[in-house]
C-alpha cells in the first residue's frame, strides 16, 4: 500500500515539473528565485511547500502557492514566482526536516523584471538566483 502511494505521488510530482517545463513563459519574462535544501540527501520523500500571506500580516494566509516534493530529480529545489501584475504578499517556506521557518518578504517587482525581496531580513536581489535552507540536525 505505501508502495503504491508513493508511486502516485512520484507521478503527481513529474506530470507537475513537466506540465512547468511545458510552459510558453520566456525565462526572462518572469521573476523568480530558486529556493535549495541542502543537506535533505539521505531524507527520503521530503516535502517543500511555499505560503503566501498578507504583506506585514503573516498571521492572514493567502494561498499555498508551491507544495511539492523534494528528490534528487529536481535537485532539492523550488523555484518561486513572483507577481508581476499585483503586490506580493510575505511568503513563508516549509519543508519536512528543516527546522523553523524561512521568510521572504517586502518583494518590489519592476517592470524591467528586477526585483529587490528580504531573505530572513537579509536584503536580496534579482542577481541573487539560488537562495539556499540547510537543514538544521540539531
């Protein structure tokens, strides 16, 4: 039976990265942040998932905008996007065996798809493209 669940999910996961690889967006006509875990190698079947909730209001949770898988396949990475059309809310990241929670907050997107965001209060920019979670043993 686990068996069989986990090969769902495994497919629910490819027929999710293949329905982005898919995608007609040009890479340069979006903005996004690739967000690594690092040191989750020897955690089987660990899951990401991104929240977006009220700009300064954590407290008001908007959407689950990424729930995922994390494998070796996708290289422990999520990539996020952020709105271009609308403000941003703060975006509060999970992942099973990370410790805590990972903040990006006060993103400002411009029209030449720049964009400035705060990474756990440390000011971040477009040219910052992987931002990285090591997981915590302790």
């Amino acid at each position: 039976m686990k068996n069989k669940e986990i090969m769902k999910k495994l497919l629910i996961t490819i027929l999710t990265i293949l329905s982005f690889l898919s995608c007609d967006k040009n890479k340069d006509q979006y903005a996004a942040v690739d967000i690594k875990f690092e040191g989750l190698e020897d955690a089987p079947l660990v899951h990401a998932w991104v929240i977006e909730t009220e700009r300064n209001d954590t407290s008001v949770r908007l959407d689950t905008v990424i729930q995922t898988q994390l494998h070796k396949v996708n290289k422990y990475t999520i990539e996020l996007e952020f709105k271009t059309e609308s403000l941003n809310g703060d975006y509060l990241i999970y992942a099973d065996s990370i410790k805590g929670v990972n903040m990006i907050t006060d993103v400002i997107v411009n029209k030449d798809f720049t964009f400035t965001y705060l990474f756990n209060g440390i000011p971040k920019t477009e040219k910052d493209h992987y931002l990285i979670i090591i997981r915590n043993n302790q």
